[in-house]
C-alpha cells in the first residue's frame, strides 16, 4: 500500500508550522535557568525539542492535511459461464448429460479462474433452480454489461440452441466486451414436420361496435399438399363462440403466410380470443394455438370543432385529433343548425363566439351539461363576449390591430409534461396571430405557454386552462396553429411534436378527475403467467386526504382455479398487494373497505395468458449463434468440445490476472495514533518538567 499526504495549502505552510513550533520552544526555554541544577546540561534542549514538536503537530493538523492510500489487489480474470434454462434446452433429452459435463468445467476453470455462473431466459438470474419460457439473450449481455463490465471478463461461454424469441437482436445490441464469446450449441437445426401459429398481431384496444382486424402468421415445415384449417374462437362466460375458419393449402416444404381475420367488437370489455390450427398432426401440437386479448372500449369520446369561418387551422387541428383512435371528431361552422353539442365530450370553439355568430345557445348548453371547452381566441374573436363565458384569461384587445406571438413554455407548469424533442420544436415554431392587448391569467390559472413577443418573454398566456365550475376550459390565444404542423413536417418530415402539444392539451381538458374515495386497480389489465401481478389502491377521508388505518380485503375469483382471498399490505398512506403469479386463465377481483361507518367496493378484471414462446419453434439457430461469436473473436462449439475448450483457456497465458487498484483519502485529523503522538510528548514534557522540579 502506497501512502501519500496533500495539503489543502501550499507545501511551504509546513515551514511555517515548524517555524511556530521552534518560536514557541524558544521562547518557552532559551532563558529557562531552572533545570540547570538538575545535572543533566541537556535537559533543556530536550524540553524544548519535544515542546517545539508538539506545537508543530498541533499547528500542522490546521492546515487539514489528508492521506491518499493506494491499494493493489490481483485477483483471478473473470469468466462469465451463462447457461440457458429455457424450456427448449430443459427439455432436451442431451441436457442431463450437458449439464453434467457443464458443471465439470466449471470446477476445473475455478482452480484458475474467478468464474461467474449465470443462468438465462426471460431473464438473467444466478438461481440455478429457476427455468424460463422464453428466451432473451440481448438482456443476458445487458445483464453483463451492467455488473461485469468494469471487471473486464477474459472470456464469455453461452450454453444454449441460439432460439431467441424475446428481447432485442443481441447481434445489434450495444456491448462493451473485448474479450472472447464462445457458444455450446444444444439442440438440432433438422427441420421436423410442424406447423404453428408463429405470431398473432392485433390490436390491444379497440371500441364498440367497430370491426378490427387480426393477423396470424402461419409456418408449415415438411407437410407440403396438406391442408391447414384456422379457426378464430371468443372464450366467454357462456363458452366458446366460433368467429371464423379458413383453410389454408400448404404449397412449399418450407411454407410461411400470414391470413387476417376480422372481428366484430360486439361487447365492451377485456375479450378473450383463440386462434387455432386444426387438422393435422405434427410433432410440436402446443404451437397450433394462441390466445390473446383485446379490450373493446365503450365508444369513443366526440370531439366537436366548431368555427366562426372556414380556417386551415380546422383542417390542422382535425388531422392531429384524429392521430389518437379514442377520439372522434366533427367539423361545423357556427350557422350550421345541425349539430347537437350537448352529444360531445369537448368542444373546440374557432373566433367564436365573433359578432356575426354569439352562438348562444350552443354557450348555454355548454355551461348547462359542463362540456369541457377550448376556446381559440382569433381575430374575429367577440373579445368583451369570451371575457364573460371564460375565465381562465381576461383579455384587454383590439381587433383592429394585431401582433405576432411565439410560444414559451412556463417551467412551472406540471400538468403535463412534453418530450424533449417537442420541447425543443416548440423554440423553432413560427409565430401565431393574436390581437393586440394585455392579456392577465386569473389566480386559479394554469398557463401552459407564454407570449414571446419580439423576442420579448411577457407573463401573457399564449395557451391557459382552468377548472370552472364542474369543468375545465382552455384558451389558446392566437391563431395560425396550422404554420405551426406544417413547419413540423418540414422539419422532421412528420407532425409528431404538433400531435403531441394538441393530444396533451386535448387529453387535459377532457379527462374526468376521479372523485372516488376507494380506488383499487390492478396495473396491468394483462399478465403473463411468469409476471408478478401487483395491485395497489387509495381510500381518502372527506377532506380527500390519503388514509390507510382501515383493512382492505382482495378477493380474486377464477371459475376454473378457485377463490383467493388476501388482506392488502398498507404502504406509508395506501395500500398495496402483490398475489405473485397466478396460472392462465380470466380473473375477477373485489375489494373492499369498511370506513366511517360505510362499506366501499370496487371491482374490476384482469387476465393472465400462458403464452410458451419456447414451444412456438425447437429448431436451433445455430447459425445465428455463429454470427454472435464472431462479432465478439470467438465460436460456436458442440458441447463434446466443451473440455478441450477448458483445456485451451487453462493453458492460454493471454489470459493473465487483473490488476486493480482502490484509492481511499482520510483527513489526518481522523488518525487516533496522531492525537496519541501529541498527547505523549506533552505526557513525557510534562513529567520531566515535574520530575526535575518545574511545575
């Protein structure tokens, strides 16, 4: 271990302490004649020697010296041994003995090696017991990039069939190694007679009454002038009910299409699907079905635009709307006597209301059914008018004249937040047309954007909103929004960050605030059966303050797998429950909570899907294997060769041990044996003083 000690000021400091310490002792001892009698003509330079050092320590632990401590440390090269526990390789009939040979290997490497023994699927894990799924080696070599990168493993040895069916590319997946990967190929790449359900593509969320589409990929290996038949089935309540079939000729040995099948939404809801190939007989029949989840929402919410005159900002604020599928939107001009605002979840008003259109009545069934409402203030704007039906912004303008405004955002605004890249746009966006004026937010406002005029920041809101009432308003003041979609796309070439400022301020000022006292949700409406499922819930007293003194009781019911039953752990002001993973299959919970005399329930669903990715397709990949191992200077070795390549690392010299060095700084003042050192040369001046008759 190397010591070294620094200063927090310049060396020659030292000499100025050693200095104190000798005018100290001299003037303490230079004309001292009491110790002459002693018989001892030294005594004085001695005292005076141990007072001058002391004074010196003392004087130098003020300057906060530090000792810097360097330590070396060699130890064994790492070598990372990640062994596949998917069921695709568990299940092979060669595993027992690959294993066995595995484990030897690794016993001999750590006579000389520090070797590291993962375990990989879905994830990465050093639980030799766990088994997987699924297969994601992009997330084995993230698992390794963030615990061994700063070790620098020499070599990387992958036991596995290459399949990999979950994660990124590990081939295009950034990581930071420069040593060897070798693979140990298990399984066999022979194509055997199968046909399968490779992939289901389909929408998550889809609405009422509408019609969506699914897409199956269908593969066939060696079954060439059969026929396939592919069935789409709903599993509910009351059975299983047949949407479809198609018969699908098999043309090639090697035979891939993909068939879309049509689904009418019919009921609301999370809807349970199967699709599922019949008719044929194969050596892996788990693949020939796949269930999935769909869940069919209770129609869209209606958006109505209304606008004073025909303006390309309608046309823009249409094509953004409608980028998000839970919304739907109408177009009418204000002398238009068709439309029905009471019908619609948000209304958009355009210059309105203008003098030519105060749309009164339209106003008064706003105000009366509390419709959320967006106010774009123009130039055709009646500005006494829109000072009277909102609040949000009082506006003191012309009409006569305008000016031009660009848009800053005000940090304090936490409503929502925008992505970087929309942040930035927004700096670039060209400037909208206002009417000049003074424009104030009122004390309950929450402003989104500010007026930059000239370059000029102002506290005037460009874009405000504000709960009145029982329902929210904005106002965006100015108008030309359509320059700023079109400057978007000429831009990035499409009109993401203007979709993005108009879908956040539209989904603000539409969403409904919770007003429920007792909230239980499960996070995800569907689990996989290797995923934890977690819930967590709320109760709040009459002042909608976070309370948890009460119980809260889980019931989870499966027709199939029975009734589970679970008080929730409380959190620091809520609640939480975790069941862990529960089998396939649909799920109905209840929760409940006695408070303040009352009874609360909620209830809701989830699903859990058995989705075996493993059994989808058991033909290795070894060349995908292959390609892996040469990116990073290695192979793809048969698991016979498993001993010589433990043979070649022990004899290799190139792998040598590792040097690390760890340095550790610590004031001076923290080391007892410094103090001890002071307090004994003050000790032994002390008792020699007194010894020889001072004192």
């Amino acid at each position: 271990m190397n010591n070294t000690i620094s200063l927090s000021y310049p060396w020659w400091y030292v000499v100025l302490c050693g200095l104190l310490g000798l005018v100290f002792a001299g003037l303490l001892y230079y004309k001292d004649k009491r110790f002459e009698e002693s018989g001892n003509k030294y005594l004085t330079y001695i005292l005076a020697i141990i007072r001058g050092l002391a004074v010196f320590f003392i004087a130098l632990l003020l300057l906060s010296p530090f000792i810097k401590s360097i330590k070396d440390d060699i130890r064994k090269p790492i070598i990372i041994m990640a062994e596949d526990r998917s069921s695709s390789v568990t299940n092979l009939k060669q595993f027992p003995e690959f294993e066995t040979k595995w484990n030897g290997v690794v016993d001999r490497l750590n006579e000389k090696f520090d070797v590291k023994q993962l375990y990989f699927g879905t994830t990465t894990t050093t639980n030799a017991q766990d088994t997987f799924a699924s297969t994601n080696i992009g997330q084995l070599l993230k698992y390794i990039d963030d615990n061994f990168s700063d070790q620098n493993p020499s070599r990387i040895i992958l036991g596995t069939d290459g399949i990999i069916n979950e994660g990124a590319d590990p081939l295009y997946q950034p990581f930071q190694f420069t040593g060897k990967l070798y693979a140990v190929a298990l399984g066999d790449t022979i194509l055997r007679k199968d046909a399968a359900i490779a992939n289901v593509r389909h929408n998550k969320i889809a609405f009422l009454k509408d019609q969506f589409s699914v897409n199956v990929d269908v593969s066939a290996n060696n079954m060439m002038g059969k026929t396939l038949s592919l069935s789409l089935e709903e599993i509910g309540e009351n059975g299983v009910s047949n949407l479809g079939k198609v018969n699908i000729p098999v043309g090639t040995e090697k035979y891939f299409k993909t068939e879309e099948l049509p689904i009418d939404a019919k009921s609301p809801g999370l809807r349970h699907y199967r699709v599922r190939l019949s008719g044929v007989e194969d050596t892996n029949p788990k693949n020939n079905s796949r269930d999935f989840y769909v869940e069919v929402l209770d129609g869209r919410q209606k958006i109505l635009i209304l606008a004073n005159a025909p303006h390309p900002d309608i046309a823009a604020l249409k094509s953004s709307i409608n980028t998000n599928k839970n919304y739907e939107v109408s177009v009418f001009m204000a002398d238009d006597p068709t439309y029905k605002p009471g019908d619609y979840s948000l209304v958009i008003l355009h210059n309105l209301p203008s003098s030519n259109n105060s749309i009164a009545s339209t106003l008064a069934k706003i105000q009366e059914k509390a419709i959320p409402t967006l106010f774009i203030v123009g130039l055709q704007t009646n500005l006494l008018k829109i000072n009277e039906i909102q609040s949000a912004v009082n506006i003191k303008a012309q009409l006569s004249n305008s000016e031009e405004i660009l848009p800053d955002v005000n940090p304090s605004f936490k409503s929502f937040i925008l992505s970087e890249e929309t942040g930035r746009m927004m700096k670039l966006f060209p400037p909208l047309i206002a009417p000049f004026g003074e424009y104030k937010p009122s004390l309950t406002a929450q402003v989104f954007l500010n007026q930059n005029i000239k370059k000029i920041k102002t506290e005037y809101p460009l874009m405000a909103f504000e709960e009145s009432g029982h329902h929210k308003q904005g106002v965006i003041v100015g108008e030309g929004l359509w320059k700023w979609r079109l400057f978007d796309f000429l831009q990035n070439k499409n009109y993401t960050a203007f979709d993005e400022i108009i879908n956040k301020c539209i989904q603000y000022t539409t969403v409904k605030d919770d007003k429920r006292k007792f909230r239980v949700q499960a996070f995800k409406n569907v689990y996989r059966t290797n995923e934890v499922i977690q819930f967590d819930g709320q109760l709040y007293n009459d002042n909608y303050e976070l309370v948890n003194e009460p119980d809260v009781k889980l019931v989870i019911k499966n027709t199939e797998k029975g009734v589970y039953e679970y008080t929730m752990s409380k959190t620091l002001n809520a609640y939480t429950f975790s069941p862990g993973t529960l089998p396939a299959g649909a799920y109905k919970y209840e929760a409940s909570v006695s408070f303040n005399g009352k009874t609360e329930k909620v209830t809701g669903n989830f699903q859990v899907e058995d989705l075996d990715l493993e059994s989808i397709d058991l033909t290795a990949r070894f060349s995908a294997l292959r390609s892996l191992t040469q990116k990073y200077n290695g192979d793809v070795l048969s698991f016979d060769a498993l001993e010589t390549l433990a043979d070649e690392m022990l004899s290799d010299e190139s792998i040598k041990p590792v040097l690390y060095q760890s340095t550790s700084t610590k004031a001076a003042i923290h080391f007892k044996w410094i103090f001890i050192l002071i307090m004994l040369l003050l000790a032994i001046e002390w008792f020699l003083r007194r010894y020889f008759g001072s004192y």
